[in-house]
C-alpha cells in the first residue's frame, strides 16, 4: 500500500490491538469463509473525496472484506454515492460485483472488526496512524466526510487538531490544515436510518454540501 513518511495507510496482517486480534479469530473459527482481517480502503487512490466510517460490520466489510459491501449501512452509502456519480453502480453485496469508485475513496477509523462494533479508545489510537497518513497523501482541496462522532474525532486526532475546537455535528463544516475540508455527518447506520435520525434528504444534503466544496476548491 501507498506509505507517508515511511508509514502505510493499510496494513492487511496488522495485529496491533490483542482484543480485536482475538475476536476475529473468534469470528473465523464460525464463519471460515468471512474476511475476518483488517479491511482495506477502497475506491480512487487520489481521491476529490475521502469518506471515513467507523469500523466494518461483521457480517458486511468483516465478512466481504470490502468497506460498506453487504452492510446495511452501505445501502444509504451507495445509492447515494452512485446519485452523485461517484459510483458506477447503487449497490454493493460482495466485493466482485463491479463496483467502482470515480474520485471517491472509502476507508475506516478502525480497519478491522471490534466486538459490538464499538472500539476501544486505545483500539482507535492505535490505528490512527493508517488514517494519518491516508490524510497526509490527499491533494489540497480534498473533502473529507466523516461518518459519526467517531470518525470524526479519528480525523481530527490523525491531523494533531484539538477536539474542543471541532466538535462532531451533523452537517458541520470544517476547513483543516489550510488545505482539507472537513464534512461530519451522521452514520448511515440501521439504528440512524430506521429511527429517522439519519433521513436519505439528510443524506443527500451532507453531498450536496461535499459537492459545493468541490466547486469551491476547483473540482467538476
């Protein structure tokens, strides 16, 4: 995988966190033919937009080994990825079915399966660096999407920003380092989406603000 000053952005045979080590263990000893590693990022390597999620899903990302593919938050993801043409295709069920990406990337704040699908604080530190130096290679213009509180605080951990002076909220813009622009938005989790937290209206207006940043730094 690409490196930035001498450190990946991925990892696949990371064993850094002992916890999530053994649960995917745990995991591939009931499902062998699940993924049950660290999941690769996913889309353009030179990416207009980088989208960060929480962690994978165990039985979508941790199973098909491909971010969002065959979870049920990535049904909200790429219907509206591919709404706003960034996908070549609305849906996404196992990683050989054609998807592509165009100036699009996909990643995680966590790269691999936590139990809940709640990491540990220390979990998330210890795979910030992957994200820190995804960040370090964007171009200047670059809009980062943050899905959830999560994620966000990732970004903002990985470029040495203080929380207290970025704080996660739906909709929120920030521009980072002078040369990234930083959009939050909620997960397109099942618990969001069902309870009406999260509405595909809400959804699209998190792009289409994406889209207005583009236009702004110079993107199509």
């Amino acid at each position: 995988m690409p490196a930035t000053d001498n450190h990946p952005t991925f990892d696949p045979h990371c064993r850094r966190c002992p916890r999530l080590t053994a649960y995917l263990a745990a995991v591939r000893r009931t499902h062998g033919d699940y993924h049950c590693g660290p999941v690769s990022p996913f889309g353009d390597e030179r990416p207009a937009l980088l989208i960060v999620g929480l962690a994978p899903g165990k039985h979508g990302a941790n199973a098909t080994g491909r971010p969002f593919t065959g979870d049920f938050a990535g049904i909200l993801l790429y219907q509206t990825l591919h709404a706003f043409g960034y996908a070549n295709q609305p849906h996404s069920t196992v990683a050989s079915d054609g998807l592509r990406l165009n100036d699009c990337r996909i990643t995680n704040a966590v790269k691999c399966l936590p139990p809940g699908n709640k990491p540990a604080i220390d979990e998330i530190v210890r795979c910030n660096d992957y994200l820190r130096s995804e960040l370090a290679g964007l171009a200047a213009g670059t809009v980062v999407l943050a899905l959830g509180a999560i994620a966000h605080k990732a970004v903002i951990r990985a470029l040495d920003l203080k929380q207290s002076g970025h704080p996660f909220g739906h909709g929120r813009h920030y521009r980072l380092a002078d040369r990234l622009h930083l959009v939050a938005s909620y997960h397109c989790s099942r618990y969001n989406t069902q309870t009406g937290r999260l509405t595909p209206e809400m959804f699209r207006a998190v792009f289409e603000q994406v889209a207005a940043l583009r236009t702004r730094s110079g993107g199509d």
